[in-house]
C-alpha cells in the first residue's frame, strides 16, 4: 500500500476523480511535451457523461494553459481499465499527434496508465487490517504506531498540515454564505445550520454542530475551495467534520486529533488497495462509505477504543452504506453528496460509541465488509456509478417549495 498522503491529498474541489486527476494527469502530459503548442483531451465514460458538472473541462483548460485545448467528449464509451479514462495527445502545427498517452483518473486524485498506477510507492507490506490488528496485538503497538513505524516520523508534520486544513476549510465553510456554482442554485446551509445549533441545546445542538461541521466542508469543496481530501473530494466533509466536534467538544489535544487521522488514513488506505474509493467503479459507497469508516474508526480512538473496538467501529461505518449509489445531479458534486456528507458523520459518532458499549466482539470483520463492497460495487448498473443517468440524477426535478 501507498503512504496515506495519497488518502489525505490536498487539492481544489469539486471533484478528486473529475479535476484533480485530470490536472495532474495534463500536468504530467505537458511537462513530457514542453514544445507542444496544442493539446486534444478525449474524456471517455463517466469522466465525460458527469465531466460538465464537475468543471473537467474548465480545469483541463486551464491546467494547460496558455497553450491551446481542444476538449472532446465520449460518455457513450468507455476505455478498458476504468469508466475514469483520458486520452492527451500532443498536436504539431499540422495537427499530427506528436504523442499520446491513454491514462485513467482511478479515485483520490490517482492515476494509473498501462504501467499501473503512477507514483505507487509501497510502503505497506501488510495490507488487510485484520493481519494489521494481529501484528499490533503481538507487538503491543496501536494503529497509529504501526502508521509512525512504516511511514517515518515525518508523517506527523504532513498530517499537521492537513488538520490545519481542514480546520481552515470548517471556518471559511461557517463564514460563506450565498449560493453555490452551477445550475441547480443550492444555497448554503453550514452557516445557518451553525447558529441554529449554537442556540440548541443537549442532543439537538451536537447533531447540530456535527451537521454545520460537514456541511461547511462539502460546500467549501462543491464551491470549488482548497480542502484536505479525505479519501475523495465528495466525501471530504466527513471526517474534519467528527475531528473538529470532537476537539471542540471533548477538549482532545492536537496530538490526538493527528493519531486518530493516522489511524483514518490506514482504514481509507486498506479500502483503497483491496477495493476502491472511486464512485465511477463502485458507487458512493466506496466515497461516502469509507470516509465514515475512517471517521467511526478515528473517533473510536479518540474515545481510548481498543484495536477491536476501532475496527468493529469502522467495520459498522463501512457495513452501513453498502450498496449507496452515485447519482450526482447535473454531474455537480452537490446534491445528493453534500447532505451524504452531514448524514454520514453522524451515523460514524453513532458506530464509535456502539462499538465503545461493546466488548470488541463481532462477526463480520472490516476487511470482509471491504470485499462486500467491491462485489457490490461491480454488481451496481453504470447507471448509478456517478454517471449521472440513473437514480436521481435522472428523476430529479426542481422542487418548487
């Protein structure tokens, strides 16, 4: 497996399949080809069919600027080895492809081509979390130590650097008001959502604040802002969200908050190397579903969770958004994704404190649920794998309230 930097890139929205990729994709692409001066991109699958909504073409374009762009459009095929898939060629004044290069957005901003995925550095050599359990029990070693163990202690600096941005995304979130980019004009509800849970009380008011907490990260990346991925765009709200409330709340030092990301980021990275977080491969169960099996899991820790007990809670965070399809409205990264993202934190606090009031004890383990949602996610129609054609993005009407 990967460095969980790769969980827990730092990037734009709306998108870490749709823009990030692809601006890293045609980054690479330009830098191979410094003297070219034009450059054709096909988007192929659902890389074309959601592409408009969210903003493919529009980063593409500028990512290669100034040179020119032509941006051509296949949703109706898709390339071999993910429904993600570009091709870039490089044109010479007389319009002859120079060079070309088949490539495919995979999910969290990574990218593989015919070599595999590109800069796969493994650092894992464990790669199942029941067999990480088994190794820490032995060693007597919690999750985050073994994270610490494989990937240095610079580590810690680097997930510094995401809780403050995800700290600085919650607050732009809270502040932001008006309405978001694109068609469906969806307003914003973090900030309103916020003082309303500030003058609520009890169970209201933490349900409140869990909600504001997401809500302002999933409008920050819809509307297009610098955000900590976690493991993608579209799931980005979940887990700031939970760690945020968390410290707030609880008081938790900062040095926690970071041991609890490690811990995060070694679950989305088990779901990412075994299965996938691509919502084009295996629906949204693979975004949202991961995001709040990291934040079940995170949060387990943070309450002194045993290694059993941060696994039954992610396995639970996991387990409960098997079969969730991706069906973005217009292809914008708003609806149905952004309330997904508030949902989603709550029922994660929920699986953290059911797995605290147990033993550990459970039947189905986390990576069984992981395997569950591959087969899942291959079994789910391309309809309802965020290629906007299906679910609500076909059914959907403006609703005149």
């Amino acid at each position: 497996m990967q460095s969980i930097r790769e969980i827990f890139k730092i990037g734009y929205g709306p998108s870490s399949s749709h823009t990030i990729g692809p601006v890293r994709a045609a980054t690479i692409f330009q830098e191979r080809n410094p003297n070219s001066k034009k450059f054709r991109v096909t988007l192929y699958g659902s890389l074309a069919a959601t592409g408009v909504g969210h903003h493919t073409d529009l980063a593409l374009i500028k990512a290669l600027h100034p040179r020119d762009a032509e941006i051509i459009w296949k949703p109706e095929e898709s390339l071999p080895q993910h429904p993600n898939g570009l091709i870039f060629e490089a044109l010479t004044s007389e319009n002859t492809v120079a060079d070309k290069w088949e490539v495919y957005s995979i999910g969290g901003g990574d990218l593989k081509d015919v070599d595999g995925i590109i800069n796969n550095r493994k650092i894992y050599h464990i790669t199942n979390l029941t067999d990480i359990m088994a190794y820490c029990t032995r060693e007597g070693k919690t999750f985050w130590e073994y994270v610490e163990d494989c990937e240095g202690s610079e580590i810690w600096d680097y997930l510094a650097r995401v809780w403050d941005i995800m700290k600085d995304t919650i607050a732009r979130g809270l502040e932001n008001e008006g309405v978001l980019p694109g068609e469906i004009h969806l307003p914003r509800k973090a900030s309103n959502y916020y003082t309303k849970a500030l003058n609520s009380h009890g169970a209201i008011q933490n349900q409140g604040l869990l909600f504001a907490f997401a809500l302002a990260v999933s409008e920050e990346n819809a509307s297009g802002g610098k955000i900590a991925i976690a493991p993608t765009c579209g799931s980005s709200g979940v887990l700031p969200a939970i760690l945020f409330y968390l410290k707030r709340e609880e008081y938790i030092t900062d040095i926690k908050i970071l041991r609890a990301l490690a811990t995060a980021g070694l679950i989305g990275n088990i779901v990412k190397f075994n299965a996938s977080i691509s919502g084009a491969e295996v629906g949204c169960q693979g975004e949202i579903g991961t995001a709040c099996a990291m934040a079940a899991g995170a949060a387990a820790q943070i309450m002194g969770g045993s290694l059993r007990q941060i696994e039954y809670a992610a396995e639970m965070g996991f387990e409960h958004n098997l079969g969730l399809t991706c069906d973005p409205v217009l292809g914008y990264v708003q609806i149905p994704c952004i309330e997904r993202n508030a949902i989603a934190v709550g029922k994660a606090l929920e699986c953290a404190v059911y797995a605290m009031f147990s033993d550990g004890g459970h039947k189905i383990s986390f990576d069984n649920a992981v395997e569950t949602m591959e087969e899942t996610g291959r079994d789910i129609q391309s309809a309802y794998r965020e290629t906007g054609i299906g679910g609500l993005a076909k059914s959907w009407k403006p609703f005149q309230e």
